[in-house]
C-alpha cells in the first residue's frame, strides 16, 4: 500500500518524549514474518509524525484502545518503566458473557492463574475484573492488568467461563454468530480505555484516555434498548 494511502491514526497525546494514539482494532502494532505486508500501527504512525517511533505497549490484533511510543530510544527505555512500574494503571473495558447463575456479590473479582508463554512455562499473571453494567446474559466490565502476559484478558475470562464477545481464538463461535447477526459486531470487544502512568522524563502523573469506539456504543446502546424493553 502506498505511504498516501494509509490510514490516519488519531493522537490523544503527544509531547516531545511520547506519543498516544488510538490504535483500531484489526491493525496489528508492527509487522509480523506472517503478514510482512500488512498496514500497521507502528509503520503508520512512523509515516504520519514524519519519524520513527518506538514501541514499548503490545495490544492484540483486535484490540483498540490507548497504545503509547517513545520518540527516541531512551524516551521508550524511561517509558518502559514508567509503564511497568507499581503505580500504573491499565484499564480496559469489555464485554463478557455471563452466568445467569452468578451472584450480585461476584461483580467483583480477580484473576491469578499463571498464563504459559510461547515456550510452555507458566507465567504470574493477575487481572482484576468489576461489572459496570448487566444485560442479562452479557455484562460491561472494566478489567485492569497488573502483568503484561500475551491476550491476558481475554484467557483469564476464558478460564472464569466469562468469554470475551468476539474472542475467537478463547471464547464461544455461537455467542460470536450472535452478536454478528443481531449487532453487527464482528470485531473483538476489548477496549484499551484508559492508562496512567508517571510522564518517563519530567515524572508528574498523567492518564491518557481513548473513548470506546462508535462501533463498540452502538453495540450497547441496543442491549440496553433490549434489555429495557424486556423489563418494560
């Protein structure tokens, strides 16, 4: 694809040490030896800022959502660590299916099975899940990462048998046909929202803060139209 034909990421934040953009779902960050020729985030932003960018955040193909780079190596470096830090705080918004069985008191819950790498080891991992909102068989949940193991979310849920809508790889084909036929939905439904952090060169605190999608709003705004029309 030529460089004018690339789409344009939006910036949520930007300095002269990093940069925020709200990366689309579908898009992968760089590119891979399986899809060599693919549009990416990291090429895209590259050709948009007019210079290179450094990655430091992964986020899976289909996820959207608050991805940040260093402008230089040592801005990605003091990043790197502001990120990792005890402090930050990554946020994410999806939407689970969920047990009809399961108590008001479950809304809130944690994570911390080990997760394998790509070498079988397991691998510390915590997640921390709150509802924000029921739809009867589905629920709006805000889930924050404490480690960075690779589709976290998305597997923790699987192993609390709250699947990811979308998921395709960890969740359920018949609930995915569902939302595709009635929604429209055939994306992932996991939303990097917002992340916080100390800024890595002059360390005062800051969040950076990408709304869901339209595509995501629209999904919800018709369970809620469903749901109230159900309790009416």
């Amino acid at each position: 694809m030529a460089e004018d034909a690339l789409p344009t990421l939006q910036i949520l934040y930007q300095d002269d040490n990093i940069v925020a953009v709200s990366k689309p779902s579908g898009m992968l960050v760089h590119r891979s030896e399986e899809a060599p020729d693919r549009v990416v985030v990291l090429q895209t932003l590259a050709a948009q800022l007019g210079t290179y960018v450094y990655p430091v955040q992964r986020l899976d193909r289909g996820t959207s959502g608050v991805l940040i780079f260093g402008l230089s190596s040592k801005d990605a470096g003091k990043l790197q660590k502001s990120l990792t830090a005890e402090t930050a705080r990554k946020e994410y918004v999806t939407l689970v299916r969920w047990p009809q069985e399961q108590h008001p008191l479950d809304d809130h819950w944690e994570c911390t099975r080990p997760l394998r790498n790509s070498a079988g080891e397991p691998r510390p991992a915590r997640s921390e899940f709150q509802v924000v909102e029921h739809f009867g068989r589905f629920a709006l949940v805000r889930a924050r990462i404490y480690t960075g193991r690779f589709r976290q979310i998305r597997r923790h849920l699987n192993h609390c048998a709250r699947h990811v809508i979308g998921d395709t790889s960890h969740g359920k084909g018949r609930v995915n046909q569902e939302f595709r036929d009635r929604y429209g939905l055939d994306r992932l439904f996991l939303h990097a929202h917002r992340v916080a952090f100390e800024h890595p060169v002059d360390e005062h605190p800051m969040a950076v803060v990408d709304p869901l999608p339209r595509e995501l709003l629209d999904v919800l705004a018709a369970l809620r139209e469903r749901r109230d029309a159900q309790t009416a």
